[in-house]
C-alpha cells in the first residue's frame, strides 16, 4: 500500500507512544522512520525487524556516559535501540564540536544503527559536518559510512565488505560518531584499506528518491502497517482509560 509522509510519520508516532515511549520521543523516533523510509533505506521494514526488541526494553535503561574529555566521549547505550538512546550521544557530540571545532563520539551496546541518520540530518542542519560509521555482524562483515555536510539533511552513504575479519572482532554493536565544524566528512576510503566497495549512495541519487517518495507516496507492507496500527490502538486505549479514571470533580478545588 502507499501512504503519504505525514501518514507515515502519524502512525508511527502513535505507534512508539503505544510501545511507552515519552511525547516527544516518540515524535522524533517517528520522524527518524519516515526521514529513512523516504530516502529508500527502509525504515519501516528496519523498525518492523527490531519492534520485538523494543517491546522487551526496559525504557529506564538510560544511555550512560563512561568516559568523555573536550574533544571525546564513550557511552553505553546499554543495548538499547538508538531511537531511545541516541539523543543524548548527537546532541553531546554537537556540543563538543562547536566548542572545540572537532569531537569524536563513540556509542557502544547500541541497535537499529542505521536508523540514526535522521538523527543526523537534523544535526547537518544545524550547520556541522559529520560522519558516522558502523559494522554489520553478517556474512560477510560490513562497513557503513555515513557522511553530511553542514547544512545539508541529506547524506553521502558508502557500504563496503571487510576482505578479512581480525580474529580480535570484537561483537559489533557500536557506532562513532566525528563532527567537524569546518571541515567536511564525506565518506571515502583510500585503495590501501582493506575494505571492498559494495554500495555507492550520492547525496543527489538520495535526494532525488525523498522527492520522488513526498510526491508519488510511500510503499509499505500491509502486514507492517497493521501491526503499527495494533501499537497505535495501545495508546488511545490507555488514554480512553485514563480519561474515565480522570472524569468527575475532585474532592477540592485544587484537583
């Protein structure tokens, strides 16, 4: 089926209500699946996947900072998915970069990594340059980089395969972050690195897919949407029921 941006983002908002998240958490982690789904990065199909994960969360399990200095910092996303940990890791970057010119952010025991480009977007928009890069625990391991130039919401993508997996690998679970604010961090690894291109996404080529998606529509799976709406239903539910508890006069003036 196809529906529109502003139907997608609706549901999906209402959706991560039902799941528990907070107002406006929820409407940024609607806002990071409609920005992927419409740059063709399969938002939907990547929420779809973690929705169980999400479910089983403990939304009391904050991101904690280990360590951070001027320019670094190192949290534990404590195997959260990054639409509920990541805001405190970009907009801690964000600062550190605008103070320093240049940070460095790395994000450990995270998932739905890729769904962090929105995120970033808002960022670029803000007039920072920035990269993130991850590796995909699959055959074969992957490389993601990601990069935005300041003012700019749409990114430069590149996808690589690792030719040879260090018997060190340690689980890949994390995301770095490096923003910059004068120097531009698009994607681009040199011929000495051991790495094999798969993927080439240019900003214009994602560009051009988010104006196609805004003007034709957004497909997505029946069976996907459905179940958004079942999570969306959660949340009118409980606001129905909070409401009848609620109704009736108080028993003074101050209720």
């Amino acid at each position: 089926m196809k529906v529109s941006f502003n139907e997608l983002q609706g549901l999906c908002r209402k959706a991560f209500g039902g799941i528990g998240f907070e107002e406006g958490d929820a409407a940024d982690a609607a806002d990071m699946v409609a920005w992927m789904q419409c740059h063709g990065f399969n938002g939907v199909d990547q929420l779809n996947r973690g929705l169980d994960f999400l479910l089983a969360e403990d939304p009391e399990a904050l991101p904690r900072v280990i360590y951070q200095d001027g320019d670094l910092a190192v949290l534990d996303g404590q195997g959260q998915s990054v639409l509920r940990s990541i805001s405190l890791a970009t907009e801690l970057g964000y600062a550190k970069a605008r103070a320093r010119g240049l940070s460095v952010v790395k994000i450990r025991r995270c998932h739905n990594r890729q769904l962090i480009m929105g995120y970033l977007a808002r960022l670029a928009g803000r007039g920072i340059n920035i990269s993130a890069f991850w590796r995909n625990a699959q055959e074969p391991l992957t490389e993601q980089v990601v990069g935005f130039r300041a003012g700019h919401a749409t990114p430069e993508m590149r996808v690589y395969s690792v030719r040879e997996v260090p018997e060190e690998n340690e689980p890949n679970d994390g995301i770095t972050l490096v923003m910059a604010n004068h120097v531009e961090l698009l994607p681009s690894l040199g011929a000495d690195h051991d790495l094999d291109l798969l993927a080439h996404h240019s900003e214009s080529e994602l560009l051009a897919c988010r104006q196609r998606a805004l003007q034709d529509g957004i497909e997505v799976d029946d069976a996907i949407w459905s179940r958004l709406k079942t999570l969306a239903h959660r949340l009118l539910v409980e606001a129905s029921e909070a409401s009848r508890s609620g109704a009736g006069s108080g028993v003074n003036d101050n209720d």
